[in-house]
C-alpha cells in the first residue's frame, strides 16, 4: 500500500524515489504555441522516441517504485497513438496520472475513457479569456474547441485545472480568465511569469509583457485568490526564472522530467540530464538525481544565466551529469 503523498519540497535524499514525476511522453504536437518552452509543434516529435515497449517498461519501474504522481505532457500527449495504452498501464498500477493538454483531443469518447481509468485531473491550457488572445497565443489553435473539450470534461465528472500563460496581449485579461474557469468547472487556477526560455526567446518581441504591468496582474490574482476561496484554487508564482532556479538550487524538489526519449532532466528550464532510463533503472537515474544539482556545472550555469539571458538557447543541448 502507497504511503501518503508528501510535499514535493521533501528532501530528496530522504526518499527512495521521487514524488511526482513529469513525463513528456512525445514532443509531437498539432500547435505551435509562441511560449512553448518544448520548442514542440507538428513534425516535432524526436526521431528516438521511445516505442511502446520501452514506455511500458518505464511505467512498470514507476509502478513498482511506488511513485505517487506523474503527469504526462508534451507536445501534446493526447496525439501519441498508444497514450491510452499508457493511461490504463499506469492508472491500473496504482499510480496517481494527471493529463496535461491543449483540449483540442477532449472528445465525449476519449473523456469518458479518461474517466473510466480514473484519471486524477485533466490540465488545459488557456492563455487568454478571448478567441483573439487565445488564437494568437497557441497558433493552429481554436479557442472554442478547448472550452468544448473543459466542458466535456466536466460533463465527464474529471477534475480540471487550468493553466494560464501571460503575454503582452493578454495579461490584462487574467482576471477574466480566472472567472472564465471557475465557471468552466475547474478546482485550481495556475499562473506565473512567461519564461524566456523555447520558442518565446524567438518571439520575445510579441510576446514578454512590459514588467510594469505584472503588479497589477499580481495584485488582480491576489484578489481573485481571495474571491474564490473555498470555490476555487488560485495558485501563482511572482519568481522570475532566475529566481527559481535559484531557489531550486538550494531547495530541489523531488521530482524529475522524463523526456520523450526516456533521458531524465533536473527541471525544464536547465539543460542538465541525469539518467536514462532507455538504459538504466530508475533507481539509478534517482540515485544520480540526489548528487546531480550539487554538481558546479548547475550553480555555474544559473550565475552565467543571470549575466547572459541568451544562454537559455541552449536548454535542449544536454548536457550529462
């Protein structure tokens, strides 16, 4: 029997595996979103992706290491033609599986499915309480679809979370858009700085707010929080990147990002890879996990970070720990 769920701010030297595990399970996806640190988008899926056997096997270590949580993301994970496979492999094992996703997939049939293999919550993705904002934000993307998939999973009976991304043509819609999931159904509300990492250091220019406009957007959160308490949680970060990182350097949480081609990262906004588990066991991949941010090569890169933004192009040149 699973022991309960700690704090993912656990020490993870005191833990035989880790708390929650993000899973990218394929970087393909059918928008081209303009913040996409994934740098995903349609004929974007890694040529080494991993097959069906080896993520089952993957799932199968989760499993027996009694992970509670893991999500899988993308891209977008919905389009990988064995995710069901996955789901029910995962679920079925004991293992607490949250989907994150753009909604365009949320079809009654695949929400029923969903339902059925006892998904814990579906994450959509809606930057933006207007078509206008939300179309230019995830292009390829139709604001409709992704309320209709919410709504379908909600008909569902599936717990939603929305996450919100703002730019410089929709941050002052973020109060709108909290009152637009609760009345979507959603139990939690996610948001923070854009970060200048993937496609938006290529679109910067469109997208960054100017930084006097984040008091008022925080300030706007801060009473939201306040208006749906109880109803609704609304949960933002105010940090920069920087400033995560380097909080995350002192303070790590027990987790780490599988990639689509089993690669084990520290955290998405690092270039730094600790394992694979294509080829090693997750006990392995945890063990260089614990030894890994401790490592020069991390704290050199978060101090070369806040000199020369630009460095953050290089987040998907790996570099082996």
């Amino acid at each position: 029997m699973k022991t309960a769920v700690k704090s993912e701010e656990a020490a993870s030297e005191d833990l035989g595996a880790p708390l929650y595990v993000a899973w990218q399970i394929t970087n393909e996806c059918n928008l081209a979103c303009l913040h996409c640190i994934e740098e995903s988008g349609p004929g974007k899926a890694f040529k080494d992706e991993l097959s069906t056997e080896e993520a089952l096997g993957i799932i199968d270590q989760l499993v027996k290491s009694e992970v509670p949580y893991v999500s899988f993301s993308g891209g977008e994970p919905m389009v990988r033609p064995d995710f069901f496979q996955m789901v029910e492999r995962i679920t079925k094992g004991g293992v607490g599986l949250k989907i994150e996703t753009n909604g365009h997939y949320l079809s009654p049939k695949n929400c029923r499915r969903l339902k059925d293999l006892n998904i814990k919550a579906v994450q959509v993705s809606i930057d933006g309480a207007t078509p206008a904002s939300f179309n230019k934000m995830r292009v390829h993307g139709r604001f409709d679809t992704a309320l209709k998939g919410i709504e379908t999973l909600r008909e569902a009976g599936i717990p939603i979370e929305i996450n919100f991304v703002p730019a410089k043509f929709n941050i002052f819609e973020i109060g709108e858009a909290v009152d637009l999931a609760y009345r979507l159904g959603a139990y939690s509300f996610y948001t923070g700085k854009i970060m200048y990492t993937g496609n938006a250091v290529r679109t910067w220019h469109i997208t960054a707010p100017d930084e006097r406009d984040y008091p008022k957007f925080f300030r706007t959160l801060h009473a939201k929080s306040e208006e749906y308490k109880g109803r609704m949680r609304v949960y933002f970060h105010e940090m920069g990147l920087l400033d995560e990182l380097r909080y995350r350097l002192v303070n790590p949480a027990a987790l780490f990002i599988i990639l689509p081609n089993g690669k084990v990262k520290l955290i998405n906004a690092l270039p730094f890879v600790c394992g694979d588990l294509r080829t090693q066991k997750l006990g392995q991949v945890w063990a260089n996990f614990q030894v890994a941010w401790k490592d020069p090569k991390v704290a050199d890169f978060i101090d070369k970070l806040a000199e020369d933004p630009e460095i953050v192009s290089k987040l998907h040149q790996w570099v082996e720990l």
